[in-house]
C-alpha cells in the first residue's frame, strides 16, 4: 500500500470517527463488531474498547433476539445486497432507543463476503412526535366521531362524501356505509337543487376559503330540517384536496326566534294601536269643539256668500279629519262599530255603480255573488267603506287597466287552519284584482300601519289596517294572497250572524223619538272644558236648563245636593272617576235615571252599564238632540 493509500485511508477514518450523529460501524462475516466510530459511543453508550469483539446482537432487544432479527438481518444484507428498518434499540445503561439501520454487505473483487457496514440513526424523537401527532389524530378522530350535535364529514374535491360522524348520522338519518361516496348534494332541498346551490357553494369555498348559510334540508325519511351549513376549504401546498362540512340543525332555535319576533311584533303593535286610539280619541275632542263651535257660529252670524263658503270649508276640514280618526281608531279597534245582520249580495250590488264610476272606465267591476248567501254580522257602513277601500288600493295596482271581482263564499274554518281565527262557520268576501300584485316583503307588510307604496301624501298607510281592525272588531280575519304578476285577492272573512236578533225588531228596541221634548233639566259632564263648553251650549240652544260638571267626583256631589234631574250627559273617558262608572253610581241612587253617554270607543270595561244610550264623538247637535229623545222616549217622557 503507498503512502498516499495510507494517507487516505487515514482521512476517511478521520472523517467517519468525527460523524457523532450517526452510529458506523464494521461488522466481520459472523456479526461481531469490527470498528466503532463516536457517532456510535454516542448513540449506545459504549467505548471502543468495550463493544469491539462482541456480537452486535446484544444491541437488541430481548423480544428481537428471540425471534432471531440479528441473524435474518445479516442474512437479507447478503442475499439482497441491503437491509434496512426501524425498531427499538438498548443502550449500554439498558435504555432504549427508536432507531433507523441501514445494514449493507462488504464484498473483496472477488465478491467474497468479507463483513458488513451498519449505519444507526436514533429517531426517538421522531418517533415521539409521531406518537403523539398519532395519539392527538386519534383523539381529534374520536371527538369528531363523539359529536352528536353537529352533522361534520369530509367531502373530496367533487362533493363526494368521504366520512361521516355520529352527528351527521343523528341528523341527517344515514349511516356511514349509506352515504360514504355519494354526492352531498342528496341533501339539498328540490327548489336549491334547481338553483344549483350546491355547486355555487363549494364554488365559493374554494373560491373564497369559507362558505356559509342557512336554509332547508333534507333528512333521508324525507323530512327537512332548518340548518345552518359551514364550508371549508382544505388544501395541501396549495392544492385543493377537499373540503371540510359542518351541519348544525337550529330548526328549533329558528322557530323560538320567529316566536320571538313574532311576540315583539304584536307588542309594537299593541303599542301602536294604543297610541292610535288615545291620539284619535283626543283628537276626536279637538274636533268635536271644532265642529260644535263651526254649527253654533253657523246659527248665530248673518249668513252671506262669504261666511257660508268659509264655515262650509271649516267644516269640510273638520269632517274629513274626523274620518282620520276614524281610520285610527278602526285600527285600534275601538271604533263605535253598529253591528247588524248584513246582506253581502244586496250591499255589494247597491255599490257597484258608484265603485265604476269612482275607478273609471279602464277598471272592469264584475261580482260572482250566489243569491242564497247567509247574513253576516258587521257593520254595513264600515264594511262598505272596507271594500271601497280596497277596491281603490286595486285601482291602484292597474295604472293600465283591468278587472276587478267582487265575489264571495261560504267557508268552514277548522282549528289552526288560519291565525287569529277561530274555528267555525264564515262568508269570505273576495275582492280580487289583476293588478301588478304584490312581492313577499310588501305583502309581509301590507297592513302594517303607516306602511304604504303610494308616493309622499298620496296615502296614509292606515287604509288597510283599518280594514284589518274594523274585520278583527267583529269576530272576522283579514287575509291577502298576491304574488308579482299575478294580481292581489283580498279575503275578508266575517262570522255568519246565525240568530243574530236585529235591533230594529228584536228585544232592546228603542222606542221612536216623541213628537216634541220640553226643556229639560240636564247635569253634563266632561273633563275637557272645550268639549264641555260646546255640549253646554248645544243643549241650551236646544232649549234645555243646563248645569255642568268637570268630573265624575263633581258630577256625584251635584247630583247629591239636588237629585231632581231630567237627564245626565257624560264623557266616557274621565281621570278618577269613568262616565261608565259614574252611571253606575247614579243608577244605585236612582235605576230609572235617564243617562247618555259620549264616547270615541267602542268598547267598555268590565262592570260597565252597556245599556246606556251611547253618543259617537265627534256628534253635532242634531245628534246629540237625537240620542236625548231617544233615552227619554225610552225612559217613558
């Protein structure tokens, strides 16, 4: 050998006994160690001088040497010219270690075998990441699969299920051997189908990294489930492999929170009708001294050309905000409603004329009215109002044109069929048009009051929430059915008036007005000093000696100085002390007391004398003379 072999023969000594993360070493034929580098002292904890003439077996564990991988190790380096593996390894202080071997047989020229090379890495830590990455694979795997209350499973990138949780199966109904492979779409609802939702979802998460939404569901019984639905996108060095779905079901959730809307929405409009009522009732005051001052002043000026247009105007005014109110308080339903047994074909056929002549000649009125219709119970004059009502809203609705249908039908409701509607026995009147009809957020709104369509002052937005009210007033329910395109049907259903007894001919009639009234002696009584000075001096015009009272208390304590009185008028709505309450006192003192009481609503509280003749706010003076000869021709004058 030259000095140049020998100089590199010491080079790669150096070179191999300097590697210290590495165990290499020599093995001769039978495996017993040859050479020892640090790399291995490091690694296995024995010197040089230790470890070389002993059999590298005894690196082993005792469950290896048993079943003799010293031995086929070295046999498959021979035969196939490499053995390499991973397992555990023992240490001279008997600690083991995870180790990766490389095994490679050591031939002369002649290819006899002259030993081995063994190359050892200690991979522990590996090997521990890879554990516990394992163990934490597992756990995600069992959480996932624990999961009971969401629906979470892989899709690969063409929307194909490829696993399948406890949730989705608690859920969705399938089991994993059913829907492992099968396309995610199944899920999807019929109208979602069409649209193709489900290609535009995975579009946008793969688009955007995330997709989410909430919509209907189908269970595999067929059933649908409200669910709120989370995409995701997974990717490997960029590449979009899948994608990660997330189901939850919140059909109950859904519904607690339409409950809860649909609580806060009659609260607001409880709210709202109140505010109605007491701003039409107070308004009702304002325009009743307006219009009893407006008559008096009428009687007591020289009439010429001049003041009968401006007094005639005033009173216009004064008239057309008494039906604002009116509207108002139809919609807080305390509107005095004359209820009646009404002839549904008889009332509409006597409004056709004035309804073509008020929608003119583009608009085609039709009615589809069977004359054997039963009576139902209602107002006439407002339900009148209600299809005029309507019917303009319809005008409305066909700026080109078109045809208008009055009809109606007898209907049996059962209970649940329609909100707000008992179970029973009604006619629904129909007034349909063919108009632009109505999308779902309007119609959603339609009798929500103040809500309208019309430009700025073209409408108040109370027209049909006075239909509305004036319907529910009298037992009935208010339905409209509209769709863009296909025009509007307005449904009124009003309870049939079966036995209903009419006032004109039945028990409680009221005797017809004496010819001639004398002057009365008449206590009137009212909170308002406006309306109080009004109702003053109409009854004293009228020839009557009148005292007044500004409260109930003050009206009790008159009344018990000197009981000898003709008549008491009252107000109804007084602080303290009601006129309802208040004629209830005095019918203690006195039953046959003649006693008329005014008021802008329609409904009294509990314990309240209903037999009382009642005066509509705002009343003229010929009213007010009418409802005095009425209680006192019924009192026997």
């Amino acid at each position: 050998m030259t000095a140049q072999a020998i100089d590199s023969e010491g080079r790669y000594h150096l070179l191999v006994d300097a590697i210290t993360d590495y165990a290499i070493y020599m093995l001769d034929p039978d495996g017993i160690v040859a050479s020892w580098n640090s790399g291995a002292q490091r690694l296995k904890g024995y010197t040089e001088s230790e470890v070389v003439g002993v059999h590298f077996s005894n690196f082993y564990t005792l469950e290896d040497r048993v079943n003799d991988l010293p031995a086929r190790a070295l046999s498959t380096a021979a035969l196939e010219g490499r053995f390499e593996n991973e397992g555990w390894r023992i240490r001279k202080d008997g600690t083991r270690f995870w180790a990766h071997v490389i095994i490679d047989p050591i031939r002369s020229p002649d290819e006899q075998l002259l030993g081995y090379a063994k190359i050892t890495r200690d991979l522990s830590e590996r090997k521990a990441a890879e554990a516990e990455l394992r163990a934490s694979e597992h756990q995600f795997r069992t959480l996932v699969q624990g999961v009971g209350d969401y629906a979470i499973y892989l899709l690969d990138p063409g929307g194909y299920v490829t696993n399948w949780n406890l949730g989705a199966q608690r859920i969705k109904g399938y089991r994993p051997d059913e829907i492992i492979g099968q396309h995610f779409s199944r899920f999807y609802a019929e109208e979602d189908l069409a649209a193709g939702l489900p290609a535009k979802a995975l579009g946008e998460a793969e688009r955007t990294g995330r997709f989410e939404k909430e919509g209907w569901r189908v269970r595999k019984d067929g059933t649908r489930f409200w669910a709120n639905v989370v995409i995701d996108a997974i990717r490997d060095d960029g590449k979009l492999v899948g994608f990660a779905k997330v189901t939850r079901d919140i059909t109950e959730k859904r519904a607690l929170e339409q409950a809860r809307e649909e609580l806060f929405q009659s609260q607001k409009m409880e709210v709202i009708g109140q505010l109605a009522g007491g701003m039409a009732h107070d308004f009702n005051n304002l325009l009743m001294a307006i219009l009893g001052s407006l008559e008096l002043l009428k009687k007591r000026i020289p009439e010429t050309p001049d003041t009968a247009r401006l007094i005639a105007n005033a009173v216009a005014g004064a008239e057309r905000g008494a039906a604002l109110t009116q509207r108002m308080l139809a919609f807080s339903r305390k509107q005095e409603l004359k209820v009646e047994a009404v002839d549904i074909p008889g009332l509409v056929d006597g409004m056709v004329e004035m309804l073509q002549r008020t929608l003119g000649s583009p608009i085609r009125v039709e009615t589809e009215l069977p004359s054997d219709l039963p009576k139902v119970l209602s107002d006439p004059n407002q339900l009148a109002s209600a299809i005029l009502n309507l019917s303009i809203n319809a005008r409305d609705a066909m700026p080109g044109g078109g045809r208008l249908v009055l009809g109606a039908v007898e209907k049996t409701i059962s209970n649940g069929e329609m909100d707000n509607l008992p179970a029973g026995r009604y006619l629904c009147l129909l007034v349909r048009d063919s108009g632009e009809g109505m999308d779902k957020d309007t119609l959603a709104k339609a009798t929500t009051p103040f809500f309208t369509t019309k430009g700025v002052g073209k409408g108040t937005g109370l027209g049909l929430s006075m239909v509305q009210g004036m319907v529910a007033q009298t037992g009935g329910h208010l339905n409209l059915i509209s769709a863009v395109g296909h025009g509007t049907t307005a449904e009124l259903y009003l309870p049939l008036a079966t036995g209903l007894v009419n006032a004109s001919t039945g028990a409680g009639e009221l005797i017809e007005p004496s010819a001639g009234i004398s002057s009365l002696k008449i206590l009137a009584v009212d909170d308002d000093p406006l309306i109080l000075m009004n109702m003053v001096v109409m009854l004293e015009d009228l020839g009557h000696d009148v005292t007044e009272a500004t409260s109930g208390r003050s009206a009790l304590e008159i009344y018990r100085t000197n009981d000898d009185w003709d008549l008491v008028v009252t107000d109804h709505s007084m602080p303290g002390m009601t006129g309802s309450e208040l004629a209830r006192q005095l019918r203690q003192v006195r039953p046959d007391l003649p006693i008329v009481l005014a008021s802008g609503y329609t409904d009294l509280p509990p314990g309240s004398v209903q037999e009382l003749v009642r005066l509509t706010k705002p009343y003229s003076q010929d009213q007010l003379r009418k409802a005095i000869e009425d209680v006192t021709g019924s009192a026997g004058s």
